[in-house]
C-alpha cells in the first residue's frame, strides 16, 4: 500500500476477518516504498513457509507470499 492508513485498514479488516493471525503494518524500507500487511516476522524459511500454508488454508488470500529482506533486523 501506498499509504500507511490504507495498510492499515486492510490489516484491520483482515483481524477481523482471521482473528488466529496477528496481522500488522510493516513500513516501507530503503529498498521499498510501500507498507506491507504482514501476519509474522522474524521467521527462518521454514516457519514463514509453514505459516504462509496456514494462512491460506485459512482463507488469506492465494498469493500470500514470504518477503526476504536483507537487513536482518526487519
């Protein structure tokens, strides 16, 4: 998203929707310019692959996807 507001409406409308998954904004990086709607951070490939499945069992959308970034601490 663009704008942090309408990430975070998307993120709020998402809570309600799949209360099981904390979801959050993550704020655009040196690298990109938007805000991400995110449902977990900090994973090794593993466990974000585990809880990309979950998620979409769960009815998040399809091409919910795992985001590398290159700075570790994001």
């Amino acid at each position: 998203y663009a704008r942090e507001a309408d990430a975070a409406q998307e993120a709020h409308v998402l809570s309600r929707k799949f209360p099981a998954f904390k979801l959050s904004v993550f704020p655009p990086s040196p690298i990109d310019t938007h805000y991400l709607v995110i449902i977990g951070s900090g994973l090794g490939q593993d466990g974000a692959e585990a809880l990309r499945q979950r998620a979409v069992a769960s009815g998040l959308p399809g091409d919910t996807y795992i985001k590398k970034y290159p700075d570790a601490r994001r």
